[in-house]
C-alpha cells in the first residue's frame, strides 16, 4: 500500500530546505501594496498571493520546487498552475518538482477548490509568481557579471549575458536571487503570449500522471501511519436526529474492535459538522464494521422524520404554479401570458431529483491527536474549512492544527464539506497519540451525504407569430443551499437562480423570473455545476419543444432565439450574480455562445440524413464564466432499447492553458452528464435515504458509455480572462440527450432520471 511519505509536511519541507536549497520558501507577505478588491479572485482574503519567495525555491544543483496550493481531484491543477509559474520563470519542465501545500490561506491564497476557479483565478497571479523570479535571477546575474541587467536573458534554465555568451544555471543565481527585493506588479515584465513554452500547448507530462498509472500516488484512502487504527460511524438515518440507545458492550466483544466513542449531534445549521452518532474504533476496518453492527442503534428521528420526495415534488408541482418572489423583470410576461391565446401559449414542467455526488474515493481521513495539537491526512476541497472546522470541534488555535492535502479520488463538490475530517479529529481525541483513520463505506456515502436539492422548473411563453417567444416566464423550486448555513433558510441565493435561470441570454423582450420557497429536509450541499444541472435542463429542453411546435429546426430556432451577437451586463438582466466576475470583464457575450454552438453542430455533422430510430439533440449553457455547448446522437430500437451513438462537446474558456486537461474535463462531464441523466436519483421515505450503493444508485457503466466523444476548442484568445472549465461540460448533457431521444422517438421526457421511461407503456 502506498504511504504518505511522499507527501512532506510543511514542517519537515522548512527543515530540510535550508541546506541543499539556496532560495527558500519564505513565509513574508507581498512587498506591493494592497489593490482595490472587488471581483473575483481579489474578492477572496489572501486569493492574489503572488509572491515567488512563498510559491518557489531552487536548489544549488537547479532543481526548482514549486508549491501547488490548490488539491488535485482530476482537474490537473497540480500540472497546470505550476506549468504557468514554469512557462513564466523560464524553466525546465524536466527539472521542476511540485509539493502540495498544507491547509493556510494566509500564506497561498484560497485554497477551495470549487467553483471552477482554480485557473480562473490563479492564473495571473501565478504568472506573476513567475515573471518576479526570472526578474530575480537577471537581476542577480547582472550584478554578478557587472552588467546592465537589459544586457541579460533568463533561456530554459539559464542567465545568458547577451553580449559576450556567459551564462550561469538558475541554482548558482539562486542564493544571489534571494536577497533582492520582489519586484512590484508594475515592474514585472509578463510573457508575450507567442513566447510561451508550455501554457496553451498541451505537451506537458503531468506530476502525477506516471504515479497514478503504475498505483503509485497517494490518495486519501492510502495514508498509513505508524500503530494506526481504524473506525467508521454509525450515524443518524434522518438528518437532525438523535442516538437514543446503543448496545456498545456487544459492539466491544467483537474481536478487534477497541473502544466506542459517542460523537455529538450538530447544533443549530450543519453547515461542516459532525451529523453525531457513535465511532467504532478497532484494529481493522472488517472489525470496526463488524463492531458497528453490533451496536443496534435507536434513534430519534427528529423533525426531517416524515420527508418524503415523492409528496414533496407534489409540493413543488403545486407552487411553481403559484407566483413567487421575483429575481428577474422585464416588460410584462404574466400580462402578455394571460392574453395569450391557448395556441400561442406554451408551458411545460421540468424535474431533477436529488443527486449524491457517489465520488470513487468515499470521505476518509487520518488524524493524530497530542499534546501539541492534531494533524490531519486526507483527501479535501476546501483545506482552510477542514482545519477551522477541527480547530472548532477541538478547541484549538488554529495554529496547532496541520492539514495534509492527498490526491483526492473525486470531488465534485462533496469533499469541500469536510465534516468527515472533524469526525476523524474527534475520535482521535479520545485515544491521545494514536492515529485513526476515520472512513466512510459507500453506504455511508451515499446514506449521509450532502445532496444535490431536489428541482422542479416551470416554464411560460406567449409565442410570437415565428414561433419565437414574446414574454418568457420561468419559476424555479427547490430547497436552497443557504439552508446549510441557516436553520429554516427558504429564499434562494442569489447565486442560484443566477445559475442559468435570471441570467438567460436570450433575445426575449419580457422576461420574468421567479423562485418558490420550499424547505430542506436534508442537507443540501453544492454539486458539479450546482444549479445549472436543473435550470440548464428545463430551459433547453423548453427550447427544443418550442422548436418542434413552431416546426423549425432545433438549431436554426436556438440560434434565432440566441438573437444578434452583443455583450450583455450580467448584473443588469440578473440578481447581482456573475460567479463572483465582473461584468466588465466577463459579459455574457451571445458571438461566444453562437460559436460554440456552431462548432458542436459542425462536429456532429448537424443535418445530415440519420438512420431510422436515430435522433440528435442540442443543448448550450453559459456556466462559470464559459460557453459550453453539447450535441447528442442516440439511437433507439423497437424496444426502447437506448445507444448513444456520439457526444460532441464545444467549449470556450477563454486562454486554453493545459488544453489536454480541458478534453479530459469535458469527456468527464459528458461521462457525468450522461449518468446523471440516465440513472442519478436520490429518493427519502420517512426521512431515510433509499439508495445504498452502485446496485440502486447507478453510476455509467461502460457498455452504455457513448461510442464516441468529440471535443472541440474554441476561442483560446489570450487577451480574455480565463473561464472555469471543471464544471461546464456537465450542464447541457442531460437535455442534448433527451432532446435527441425525442428526435429519434417523438417522446418527450421532462423528469430525470431516464432509466426505464422509454422501455415503459405509454399511458
């Protein structure tokens, strides 16, 4: 089994550097002065760190180490920010090593990796990271040779003096380098972009791509320590409830199992807490199971004790027919709606279920316990809330607790909620000194989990005489994610229903937005792509059926109703929502969406002659500051039976910084999509989950995989600020699928998952 050496703690990483490094990783904050903060990454504490002496040290042999502070879950962050600080620095590729950086945000910015924003945001700063070591080490060079430093140029490794051919290697510089001042912003003489290396070219062998592939990295499940032991929880069925009894003295005859410890409930919202519940500690997983068996646990249900899905879509059917609270007006949509005659007015009802996030790796962590404070081994999104979560729990300052960051065996949103971690930490409090590995079986997963909310979009148009809609009304219900932060929330973000749903960027001239107030009854937690999953499904498969009733092609009328190309103020349409951009800098701009539409129908050959029983569907979203767009080709047999013949997926981010990463992104989310669309459904009886495992909560396997998966590139213009590009892909999947289904069929599917509909009867 692999083991956690390989990842060094930052303690020991500070001991050893100081003698075979000659610039060391330093702790001092950036020497530029503090810059008006807004948008984006300058809207986060700490998020415009740029400073070389805390992200990169050389050795006296050249070697350079560069610290990656965002977690590696398959998006390649690991490759592609240091790859940028590389490119900047002017490098070698083939002698830079990475090392993952421990939980503090103080010192590397934000660390959450959600929101699609590693590169978004990291990627000037990082470029600057590098552009002031390069600096650094002319400058020191030209001291050395007492030469202008315009005289001097940093090439693959090396100062060269220009004029007279000297050079010296980057770690016989790097001592001299270190003790100049860092260059201010202004000073920094930033890369042109046709002299880039390895940003943009995808040739650039990953750090961890040989390690994965020979089982070699270390993942949160592979940490091993000394005299470690293991334990697993057995927690409430129903979210909020309570442990009544237990039989611990039978759980402590299993043999191999070594104390029980009883892990409180949360207390007010859940925000990262414990659900609470007793841990089973024991030599070995099989025992601690065993031992958790044994417990017979009796709980008290609490308020969530009567949820049940199937009445609380009712629930949602009834109000999303109901005015609710506005988010977005313009023009007068309900007027024009109720002088719509019958057949020029059009609604429909879209719904998702809940999703679990089911990532390959369950939660787990491994956490220490002593006198001095705790550490921490594991797989985790968010490091900072990890560690302000134990710190909490623990009664600790937060300077005594230390997270290790592993690979994480999937993310998606699920493990930048780390109460898994502050469970590891509490058990291990109870037994001083020795190392537990706390873990979660896939039950677990998929029992007690943060869900994807539950979603029922209701959609109006007052057709024009074209087909196209003169008043568009779109109603949106679903438990909101605030709810985790604030017991009873009902109101919806305005980060939610700007996901799609205010922030549509069609050519309608009255528009109305509105969202019903439901209540969660589970915890509801952010999901790859979060609230675009829904709205992105409900509003083009509207699309696609108003298409069909006014008798137009489904591409021709999307890009009709897209309208001219223009820039749209986001927060001028929307409730203040651009995931977290400016609008100046990102508008939704409608030429960007036309390409990518026109690129994905290009590949699937839009408009070709199918087979009998073959359908093609489109779908296009603007999600995370990017332009995405899918087309679906399935086929379809007498019996229903489903194939989906090809998936072609367009995508414009902006600058393309490690374009072979985005491919693997948007095949992912098509992989994703597609089983979300297909088989993801979460259902409650009596506030208890009813799926368990892979068997009732299926995931894509590989026989219903699509045969092929087309990407296409667009864009990639430098001069843009760069989009967010793990998240993106997934949203149009679903409904370029069941638009193509109906293609092939003439069956309209409003309700996900798919699974047995086309086989059933009609009714």
């Amino acid at each position: 089994m692999n083991t956690v050496q390989a990842q060094m703690p930052r303690r020991r990483f500070l001991q050893t550097a100081a003698a075979p490094f000659a610039l060391v990783i330093g702790l001092e904050a950036s020497a530029e002065e503090a810059l008006p903060q807004k948008f984006g990454a300058d809207s986060m504490p700490g998020a415009t760190v740029d400073n070389p002496l805390v992200f990169v040290s050389i050795a006296a042999d050249g070697t350079v180490t560069i610290m990656a502070h965002r977690a590696e879950m398959g998006t390649g962050v690991r490759t592609s920010l240091p790859m940028v600080v590389a490119d900047e620095m002017e490098a070698r590729w083939d002698r830079v090593k990475v090392l993952q950086a421990p939980a503090d945000e103080a010192r590397f910015g934000n660390q959450n990796v959600d929101g699609s924003r590693s590169v978004r945001h990291f990627f000037a700063p990082m470029r600057r990271v590098g552009a002031a070591v390069r600096q650094m080490l002319e400058a020191a060079a030209a001291a050395r040779w007492a030469v202008p430093v315009s005289e001097v140029k940093a090439v693959q490794h090396e100062v060269l003096h220009l004029a007279s051919g000297r050079r010296l290697g980057y770690g016989e510089l790097a001592a001299d380098a270190a003790r100049l001042p860092v260059p201010t912003r202004a000073q920094l003489p930033l890369k042109q972009p046709a002299e880039w290396r390895y940003i943009g070219k995808g040739k650039t062998t990953g750090v961890d791509q040989v390690a994965i592939t020979r089982g070699q990295a270390s993942y949160g499940m592979d940490a091993v320590l000394l005299g470690m032991v293991f334990a697993v929880v057995a927690r409430p069925p129903v979210v909020g409830g309570q442990l009544k009894r237990a039989d611990t003295a039978a759980a402590l005859k299993v043999p191999g199992v070594l104390k029980v410890i009883e892990i409180p409930g949360f207390q007010g919202a859940p925000v990262f807490q414990p659900l609470g519940g007793i841990a089973v500690v024991a030599r070995n997983t099989w025992a601690a199971m065993q031992g958790r068996n044994a417990l017979n646990p009796q709980w008290e249900d609490g308020p969530n004790a009567g949820y049940d899905s199937a009445a609380f879509r009712r629930e949602q059917e009834r109000v999303v027919k109901q005015p609710g609270t506005v988010y977005r007006n313009e023009g007068d949509a309900p007027g024009l709606l109720a002088q719509a005659s019958a057949s020029k007015r059009f609604a429909a009802e879209y719904f998702v279920p809940h999703l679990a996030h089911a990532t390959m790796e369950p939660p787990v962590a491994t956490a220490v316990v002593s006198e001095a404070g705790c550490e921490i081994w594991t797989s985790v999104q968010n490091p900072q809330a990890a560690l302000d979560g134990v710190a909490g729990a623990l009664g600790l300052k937060p300077a005594q607790v230390k997270v290790h960051v592993l690979l994480l065996g999937g993310g998606f949103g699920r493990k930048s909620k780390p109460d898994y971690v502050t469970e590891a930490a509490l058990v291990a409090k109870a037994m001083p000194g020795t190392p537990v590995k706390l873990v979660w079986t896939r039950e677990d997963d998929i029992h007690h989990g943060y869900y994807h909310a539950v979603s029922l979009d209701r959609l109006e148009a007052a057709l024009q005489p074209d087909g196209l809609p003169e008043a568009w009304l779109h109603r949106t219900a679903a438990p909101t994610i605030t709810s985790l932060f604030a017991p009873g929330a009902k109101a919806a973000a305005p980060f939610e229903t700007g996901m799609s749903a205010t922030n549509m960027p069609f050519a309608v001239p009255n528009v109305r937005v509105e969202r019903a107030e439901v209540s969660a009854h589970a915890r509801m937690g952010w999901f790859r792509s979060v609230a675009n999953i829904p709205h992105v499904f409900a509003t083009q498969s509207f699309i696609s059926e108003l298409a069909h009733r006014a008798r137009k092609d489904p591409l021709a009328y999307a890009l009709a109703l897209l309208g001219p190309d223009r820039k749209i103020d986001p927060l001028k349409i929307s409730d203040v929502f651009n995931y977290t951009e400016s609008p100046t800098e990102y508008p939704i701009d409608t030429g960007r969406m036309r390409a990518v539409i026109e690129a994905a129908a290009r590949g699937a050959r839009w408009g070709r002659k199918l087979p009998k029983g073959h359908g093609l569907g489109l779908a296009f979203a603007y999600s995370f500051v990017t332009y995405a767009a899918t087309v679906v080709e399935v086929a379809v047999n007498g019996k229903g039976e489903l194939t989906i013949v090809a998936v072609d997926m367009a995508l414009d981010c902006g600058p393309q910084v490690n374009p072979e990463r985005i491919r693997a992104q948007m095949e992912g989310g098509a992989i994703m999509g597609i089983s979300l669309a297909l088989s993801g459904e979460i259902t409650f009886q009596n506030g208890r989950v009813q799926q368990s495992n892979f068997h009732d909560y299926e995931v894509l396997r590989h026989a219903q995989s699509p045969r092929t998966i087309r990407t296409h590139l667009v864009g990639g213009d430098p001069a843009l600020p760069p989009g967010g590009v793990g998240e993106p892909p997934v949203p149009p999947v679903a409904p370029a699928l069941l638009n193509a289904i109906f293609a092939a069929t003439g069956r309209r599917i409003r309700s996900l998952p798919v699974r047995d509909q086309l086989t059933a009867r009609r009714t």
